[in-house]
C-alpha cells in the first residue's frame, strides 16, 4: 500500500505551538474558519493558548482514528518472535519471521533489541552510549553534535533544584535519577519520573539556532545496565553514524604564558587527548600527558598567565565521571541483512541475528505517522479546535454574536459534528492472515 499524495493535503507544517502552529492546523486557518482577526499575545484567547488547543485537538484525533499524521515516538513496544511456518531465507532474501507493530506508517526504527539468549542485543540506528560514574557529579555538561561539525545541542547539569532551567538536567540525587533527568531532557518529555523531586511543572526543552534536540536524538535506558543511558540518532540511515557524542567537565586551572605546563585542581578526573578551552587557551589545544596529581602537559603553549576556570572536553571517557561511547552505525537494514521493515504495513522481518524463539524477546522502539495530512484531517482540525474556542462563554467579545446570525453554542454543535463526521472511517485496519 502506497503513500497517495494528493494537492489538496495540507502543506503548510511549521510546528510550534507557542506560535499557533501545529501539524494538522494553525491560528490562521482557525481565525479565518472563524471569520474574526488574527490571534495575537493581546488576543483572547492568545495566539499560544490556541496553539495549546491545537496540540489537545490532534491528540483527540490520532486516538479517534488510531492512526497518527505527525510523527509519534512509540517506546519500548514487546513482541514475542515465532518461526514462521514456511521459511523464505534464501540468497535472494527473505524472512525466517517477522513481527507486527502496533503502529502502521513506521518512518525509522529508533531501536530494535532482540533477545540472544543472555543479553538484549541492538540491531537497529546509530546509537551511543553514556556510562556515569561514581563522580559523576562533576560532569559539567552533555554536547551531542550533528554530522559534519554542525549544529551542538549542550546538555547542561545543576545541582540547585532551586536554580534548575527546563533546559538543564539535575544531577544532585542519584545516578539513575539524574539519568532519568537526561533521558527526559534529549527526548524533551515531562519529567515525570523526577518531578516530585525537582518540582518541575512543564516538559523541558533544548534548541541550538531553532532546532529542538528531539527532532534528532532519542534516549533510552539500556535494558542491560540500568546505569547506562543509549541516545540513537533519528536520522536515516547510517548518517546518525556521523553524529558526535562529547562530555565535559570544569576545573580552576593556572596557565603560564608562552608555557605548555598547566596546573589543575585535580588531573585523576582528567585524560590524555582532552580538549582544553577558556580564558588563556588559544585555538585546538589538548592534554598531551599527566605529570602528577595537580601538573599536566598542554600540545601547545597557553596564551596567558592567571587562574581560571577551563572546560575540559572529551569523546570518549572522562576518568571516574564518565565513560563514552561514540555514535555507531548498528543497523543492517536491506533484504540480505540482519533485518527488513515494510513501514506502510508496520512490519519487521528478520533475516540474519534473528531474535531466540522465547516471549518478549523483540523490543521495539520508533517512530511513526504518515507523513501527510489529507485535506479531511486538516478540515476536522480546524474545525475541532474553532469549536473548543466557541465552548468557553466568555468568547462572545471575540466572536460577535447577532439575532440575525446562529448562536454561539449552534455553532460550536455544527462544527463538531462536522469534524467528528468527517473522521469516520478515517483509520488503518490491519488484518493477520496466517
């Protein structure tokens, strides 16, 4: 089954929600279902409080028709993995079985873990690892890059829960809570393994020049150590292999200019390689050795003399904070590899690294949804959402109302049942045939 483009889909998908911006509708269409003036911040309701019904509404609407137009991570979904009866594993590809997900019009398979026998085993994306260590306090932030030097989302820690941003993770109770916190932060979700803790009232979030660290990178905890976090990449293919994972510390440092010695506050924390920056250092400079508990050597001479704080960054393991293990390319997605999906159908069929025959031995976790919005659930959107603002009474400054015309409430009625009409039939229907 096939992705049927029509012209009369709704194009004009610029998600954010601040801004009235959704993936099925925005403000404007609203106002102009409406026949009133553009929302504002001075409007109401204001131009984000529509944006908020707007994001209530498309939920309403993927639960209706159990099938999603905007990209929806499904998490950690179990599926028992059985033999297929006829076997087609031949040269030429094939299958020894394969496994439905839940969800049709899967874009990417964010992870695939198969039982082996001893231990769950990755199969799919391009996934790094982030192992804490006893200190790991002393990790100052998470630097996560796109491919070919672009874009760096940085994951900064606190340990005032008084002080803590939506866009920083805290790192003042324990290791899995703290990664807790981390996963919540790359996946920008509502902290609500921690919230009690930390008081937080909102989802976080992290952008770098107005791109959301969400779109990019998932993270997950491993399923065989509990204190290791995995961050796959969600772009296609083997690029994510091309992102960067980096950790940084901070500590107060004594440069001499013109000298490549550097006192440090404590070298056990630090490691050969190491990317030093701040005050008195000069272009790319590292760790070239450690001469004792508070001297190392610079590969090139600093700029300045002083003491200062200095950012030490590493891409693989920061001596008793962290361990780190760069973004690599896991999946061997095509017909003669380890795997092979039909998205449409929502279907993986396993070829080579097949899971054992066992009970929730396959754990799925990706992304999915069309990829278009037809016309009717764009209509019913709109609809559905002009509706939720005629509900509330005090909407009549906004929405004139006359003798002459229907009533706020006929209307409001009118509009729901159009959209709700609208969306009968409007969901996937999938059929097992043995």
């Amino acid at each position: 089954m096939g992705t049927t483009i029509s012209p009369s889909d709704f194009t004009e998908i610029n998600p954010d929600y601040s801004q009235g911006r959704g993936f099925y509708t925005n403000a404007t269409e609203v106002a102009n279902l409406l026949q009133i003036p553009a929302f504002s911040n001075s409007t109401y309701p204001t131009v984000a409080q529509v944006g908020n019904i707007i994001k209530r509404v498309e939920g309403i609407i993927d639960d209706k028709v159990k099938r999603s137009f905007r990209p929806i991570i499904t998490k950690d979904e179990y599926h028992n993995f059985e033999f297929s009866r006829r076997p087609h594993k031949t040269y030429f590809g094939g299958h020894v079985g394969f496994v439905q997900l839940k969800q049709m019009k899967v874009r990417k398979i964010v992870s695939l873990l198969v039982w082996q026998g001893g231990s769950y085993e990755e199969l799919a994306s391009a996934q790094a690892k982030i192992h804490l260590l006893d200190n790991f306090r002393d990790l100052n932030s998470i630097i996560l890059q796109l491919p070919n030097s672009g874009v760096s989302f940085e994951l900064l820690s606190e340990n005032d829960i008084t002080d803590l941003a939506n866009s920083e993770f805290c790192n003042t109770f324990g290791l899995k809570t703290t990664n807790d916190e981390i996963t919540a932060l790359v996946n920008e979700s509502f902290p609500s393994a921690t919230s009690s803790f930390t008081g937080a009232t909102a989802p976080k979030a992290l952008t770098s020049s107005n791109l959301s660290i969400s779109d990019f990178f998932y993270a997950s905890k491993d399923k065989n150590n509990s204190k290791q976090l995995l961050i796959s990449s969600l772009l296609s293919g083997d690029d994510g292999a091309d992102c960067v994972l980096k950790a940084t510390i901070k500590q107060s440092c004594t440069t001499a200019n013109s000298s490549t010695a550097l006192t440090v506050a404590d070298s056990s924390k630090l490691g050969v390689g190491m990317t030093v920056s701040g005050t008195g250092i000069t272009g790319t400079i590292t760790i070239a050795s450690i001469t004792d508990g508070t001297n190392v050597v610079l590969s090139a001479p600093a700029s300045a003399n002083g003491t200062n704080v200095l950012t030490f960054t590493a891409t693989d393991t920061i001596p008793t904070v962290c361990n780190l293990v760069d973004f690599t390319d896991k999946e061997d997605l095509n017909r003669l590899g380890s795997f092979w999906t039909i998205g449409e159908e929502g279907r993986i069929f396993f070829f080579n690294d097949y899971p054992f025959h066992a009970n929730n031995s396959v754990i799925v976790s990706y992304v999915a949804g069309d990829g278009r919005v037809p016309s009717a659930i764009h209509e019913a959107a709109t609809k559905l959402t002009a509706a939720e603002i005629l509900r509330h009474d005090d909407q009549s400054i906004l929405i004139a109302e006359t003798g002459a015309n229907i009533s706020t409430k006929e209307k409001y009625d009118i509009l729901r049942k159009e959209a709700m009409d609208t969306l009968k039939g409007k969901g996937d229907l999938v059929y097992f045939l043995d």
